[in-house]
C-alpha cells in the first residue's frame, strides 16, 4: 500500500530537525529540539545543592520536571517525567557527585496534541540530551535520542505529523541509547501501544525503523553541539 506524506516525506524521514542552543540565563546549559513544528525546551542546573531528604551519599540525585501542559492532569505529567528520567539515566555517570542535585527542566512549546503526544516526547527527551550535552558538567558515558513511529493501516511511519496522528491505530515513542558510536544503540525505552493486539515481529520492525531515525537524530546533534554554534546562530551568520 502506497502512502503519500505531507511534504513528499518518505515513510522512513523525520519532519525537518531542529537543534537551538538557547543559552538560559541561570542554568548551567539549555536547548530547544524541534521535529517540525513540535518542540520542547530543556534546561540543565547541576551538579548542584541538594535537600537533605533528596541527598544520596553515593550518587547525585538525578530529578526532572515537566511544566504542566495544557489540557494534560499533572498525574499524567509527573508520569512523563518519570518516565523521561528512567530513558536518560543510561546515559549519566551519577556516582561521580554523590550528595549532589542535577535538576533537569522540561516544557513543551507546542500545543497539546489530544490522542498522541509521541513525537512530543521524542522531542523532550531529545532537548534533555542536547541540554546535557551543552551543559558540560554531568559526566556521561552515552546519547539518547528518540523518535515516534506510528501505524497508518499497514504502513508503520517514522514521526507522525498532526494530521497523520489523527488517524493513527498504533503508535509509540522509542528511546535509543548510543555508546560508542552509531551502531553501538540500544533501546533502552518504548511505549509503543496498538488499537489491536501486536506481535513480537510488528515491534521489532517498529525498533528497526526507529532506531535508523535516532541515528539520524544523533548525527543532527553532533553537527550541531560539535560546532558549538545552534541553527539560529548560524542562519544568522550566513545573512549578516
């Protein structure tokens, strides 16, 4: 079955990325990742002061917080956020600064998609790696990156676009760790859920199709946290 995607994408191509290097004041290293026009901020303080109920003698206590979403109960984003810091510990080295806070801040800014919000959460979790990264001050021993696939009957397709998830009947978030190089990923992370039942062959083709689009997403941040300049900046330089 032949499926035609907004802007002539491939089943297997991202919605154009986008990495900004913000640099908030007040914290140690923030940026905005974009799939399209899905977008998230994140922003990294840390090491720093922790409470002494929080305090952990051996490892730094890794927190995240999620800005409440419109239209979204705060159970639901206490439970991202949970979830969000399980896929980003692999990357952490924390015993390095036991008795120490590293607090990472997340917020959307897009507006609340009502059935899917993957692509959203591929896009915190991606803004949570480059904030990381930027900051420079958390020991890491890995990346992670992530992106949304979703079935469109019975075409699966890398990160649904607004219209694609109104008629999504399967759809998930899949979150790859990468160690040494590009084919050193694991996943470490997916919710993928389905309408119907799902086998085991439909998710490994599912996490076959992601991870080719994570490693994309990784080449994409390197290019630019390895030139220490964002996008912006950059579009900016080439006008002046």
């Amino acid at each position: 079955m032949a499926l035609t995607r907004r802007g002539g994408r491939e089943i297997d191509e991202s919605r154009p990325l986008k990495v900004v290097l913000d640099g908030l004041a007040r914290v140690d290293g923030s940026a905005r990742f974009g799939f399209g026009d899905t977008v998230a901020l994140a922003s990294v303080s840390g090491p720093i002061e922790v409470r002494l109920a929080a305090e952990n003698p051996s490892l730094s206590t890794f927190e995240v917080l999620i800005r409440p979403l419109s239209n979204v109960p705060a159970t639901q984003s206490k439970s991202l956020a949970a979830t969000i810091r399980a896929a980003l510990i692999p990357s952490l080295i924390l015993s390095q600064n036991p008795r120490t806070l590293i607090q990472l801040v997340i917020q959307s800014l897009s507006p609340t998609r009502t059935k899917s919000y993957d692509t959203l959460v591929a896009a915190m979790i991606n803004a949570s790696t480059v904030a990381l990264l930027n900051a420079g001050s958390i020991p890491m021993k890995g990346v992670v990156c992530a992106v949304a696939v979703g079935r469109i009957n019975p075409v699966l397709v890398v990160d649904p676009g607004e219209e694609e998830e109104a008629v999504l009947e399967a759809s998930g978030c899949f979150a790859f760790s990468f160690g040494d190089g590009l084919d050193d990923a694991r996943c470490v992370w997916t919710n993928w859920k389905s309408a119907r039942s799902f086998d085991e062959r439909e998710l490994a083709q599912c996490k076959l199709l992601a991870s080719a689009a994570a490693k994309s997403v990784w080449l994409h941040i390197q290019n630019v946290v390895g030139g220490d300049a964002s996008e912006e900046e950059e579009d900016e330089m080439e006008t002046s």
